[in-house]
C-alpha cells in the first residue's frame, strides 16, 4: 500500500472526481424531472422543436384544438357517423322522403324550395326506401355546424337492383336540435361548405360512389331504362304541377314585376360546387361529355323544372344537376364592355337585359318577335290543349313570336322548338 504525499494525491483527485459525478447525477435527475414537469403543463404547445410528444399525450390534445388551413377553413378528418343525433335526423328526412311525407321534411329544414318538394313527392311514388345510410361530416365554420355527406341506397318498387347516391347538407343545430340549413340566402356558408368539399378525403368519397353508380348503371340495361324513363317522367310531373300551382295563384301586380333591365329568369352564370359529371342530355343515365371541379363558371342556358341545369360546355349544350350548382352574381352592365355584350347575345349565353320591360301588363301580343312570359304556360306541339307538351314556360322565359293565329292559339319557337301556346295566356 502506498503511502506519503502521492498517495494522498490521489486520495484527494479520486474524491473530487466523486463529487463531481454526484452533482452532475443530481442535475440531470432535476432536469429530467422538471422537462417532464413542462412537458405536462406545455405540451402541444411548443412545435419546431427538437423533442416531440408520445402518441398518447397527441390523442389527448387533438380535442384542444382544430387545424384551419391557410384560407381559415377547418382542415378535420372526414368522421363516418360519429354523431347519433344527426344519423337521426338523416334518417328521419330519407324517410319521409321516400313516403313523399312533405310535413315531416319542412319540419327537419328551415327552407325548402317549392321545384325541390315536387321532386321529393314525385320520386316518392316510385321509391320502397332508403337504405344503408351513412353520414360523413366535417366541421362546419360556427360551433355545431357540420358539412354532412349523405350516402345511400335507393331501393325503387319497378326494378331490383338498388342504386347508391350522395347527396350533401349543412347542419346546424338551435335550441330543438340539430335541423338541416339551406344555404341560398347564406352565400358565407356556401362558400365554406364549397371549401370543405374540395379537400381530398371528401373528393375520394365521391369518387368511389361515383364509380359504383357508373358500374351499377351500366352493368344493367333494364336499371338505365328506368332510371331515363324516371327522370322523364318527373320533369313531366313536376313541370305540370308547377303549372297548376301557378294557374292557381293571383297574378302579380306591375309593382312586383322585375324593373327594366332587370332579369326575371335564371343567373347567367353558375359555378360548381362540387365535383360532378357534365351530361349529354338530362338523365343520370345519359353520356358524359366532362367533369365539372369545383369552382368551375359555366353560362346557364336553362334552369329546368326537373333539377337539372342546362348549361354552355366546350360550345355545346351539356347538364349538370343543378343541386351541385350555386349562381355567380353578375357585373353591372356598364362593367362589360360591347365585345362580351355580342357574344352572349350571338351564343345564348347568360340572361341579357331587355330592351323592353319585364311585364307585358296592359299590352298586346306582338304578332312577331321576342316576347317574355308573365306566367307559366304549356308550350303544346300542336294547337290543341290535348297535344303533346313541348316544354314549360316559366316567368321570365323568353318565346319568339311566329304567328297569331285565328283560333285563339299563338305558333311560338321555345327553346329551340317551335309550339303553341294558348294567345288568351298570353295577355
């Protein structure tokens, strides 16, 4: 053993050395403590850093706060029927809806369009229901607003195979409960509602319903068959129900009629919010000559009774359904200059206005040239109530005269189509 000054040497270095190792284990075990410490009272708070949260401390902070993208609008996953009570009151609208029970739906709504009714309580004499319903929300931009995507089955009385659909809605919820919004006086919820729609996990949704919808429709020949004679037979339905509705209501006075320069019929221009199929004709069933992304302007030819939008697309005249369609407001006319001002009026494109005024009250039938409708009216194929129905005439449409003739019935060309329509309507 060693002994003297160097022993003692080392004896002293030795027990620094120890005290050096104790300190130093005492402010990395208070490190540790007071990080973890923070770590509790600060998590989620801090990113960018070097030191990340374990999964389980991420789950509990996904509820404290909602992501916005950069244009503010709510970036949330897409939830499959997370919410009973909205899976109820779903449930409850398709039921109605499939028994035409037009009480229970403007009890589930705050605003229902009169074309959109009509449609409902046709559709529902074809329909045994609605099946495998399942909702699809994002959070909407107030506290109990979703954007809800609705998927089904449609079950139809004449044919077996089922056919599925997607239809969207805002739910809001007041002091009775969650109640289906509608959006056309609410141009900041359609603007959100439009946002949402664009994000990918919905975009996917709607793809794949889309493509069953496709492989189911033309897999079947008898399916197709129906589903045109369907669409048919509602806008029938539907046009001629209008039309007795219209027949049945007091005219409007002068006061109530558009001014002049005034539009009294559809928006010129639509634009698509969301991701839908441009078609040939009106039918689900018919071709489809493109695809309309969200955000897309289209000229609007038509505003149909049937749902159904006509619309200009690559020169030609296509459809969309014209719930996947929201009006563009138009520029002041001095705002257009005379180029674009020919085009729509060589094209048909949008609504120009007149040179004369809207209402025709207390004037003659012209015996030729353009003559706008003050009331709906049957445009017949021949001079004959019992004829063949052309189209429907709304307010606002616009006929060209052809000639007045001596039986009490004026020849008139309607949407590319020459009819006839009763003079005494006219007036």
């Amino acid at each position: 053993m060693e002994s003297g000054p160097g022993a003692n040497q080392k004896k002293g270095s030795l027990g620094k050395l120890l005290i050096i190792i104790v300190v130093a284990a005492v402010l990395l075990g208070a490190g540790v403590f007071l990080g973890i410490m923070l770590g509790k009272r600060d998590s989620g708070e801090e990113k960018g850093t070097e030191e990340t949260l374990s999964d389980e401390t991420q789950e509990e902070d996904t509820s404290e706060a909602v992501p916005e993208s950069q244009s503010g609008v709510m970036d949330t996953p897409l939830l499959e029927n997370a919410y009973p009570e909205i899976n109820e009151l779903i449930g409850r609208y398709y039921q109605a809806a499939a028994v035409g029970d037009i009480e229970t739906i403007n009890s589930l709504r705050d605003f229902s369009e009169q074309t959109e009714l009509l449609q409902i309580q046709e559709k529902s004499k074809y329909l045994e229901g609605y099946e495998d319903i399942n909702c699809y929300t994002k959070q909407g931009p107030e506290e109990d607003s979703f954007v809800v995507y609705v998927t089904y089955y449609a079950k139809f009385s004449e044919v077996e195979q089922r056919v599925c659909g997607l239809n969207t809605y805002v739910v809001c919820r007041n002091e009775s409960g969650y109640y289906i919004h509608d959006c056309t006086g609410d141009e900041a919820m359609r603007e959100y509602r439009t946002s949402v729609t664009k994000q990918d996990d919905v975009v996917d949704l709607f793809n794949r319903v889309q493509v069953e919808y496709n492989e189911t429709v033309t897999g079947n020949e008898e399916l197709a068959a129906f589903l045109t004679e369907l669409s048919d037979n509602l806008k029938t339905a539907v046009g001629d129900a209008l039309v007795d509705a219209q027949m049945e209501t007091p005219a409007e006075s002068v006061d109530e009629q558009p001014e002049a320069g005034e539009s009294a019929a559809s928006p010129s221009s639509v634009r698509s919010i969301d991701v839908v199929n441009i078609r040939k004709s009106d039918s689900e069933t018919a071709d489809i000559v493109g695809k309309a992304q969200i955000g897309d302007e289209f000229a609007l030819l038509e505003d149909k009774a049937n749902g159904w939008s006509k619309i200009r697309y690559n020169d030609q005249e296509a459809y969309i359904k014209s719930e996947f369609l929201e009006a563009v407001a138009e520029e002041a006319p001095e705002a257009q200059d005379e180029q674009t001002s020919e085009e729509n009026s060589d094209e048909g494109a949008g609504t120009t206005a007149p040179a004369e005024p809207v209402s025709n009250e207390g004037t003659t039938v012209p015996n030729s040239g353009v003559y706008r409708l003050t009331e709906s009216v049957n445009v017949r194929r021949s001079a004959s109530e019992a004829a063949d129905r052309v189209g429907v005439g709304f307010p606002g449409d616009e006929v060209e005269i052809l000639m007045k003739q001596a039986d009490g019935w004026t020849k008139v060309k309607f949407n590319g189509e020459t009819g006839y329509i009763k003079t005494e309507v006219l007036r």
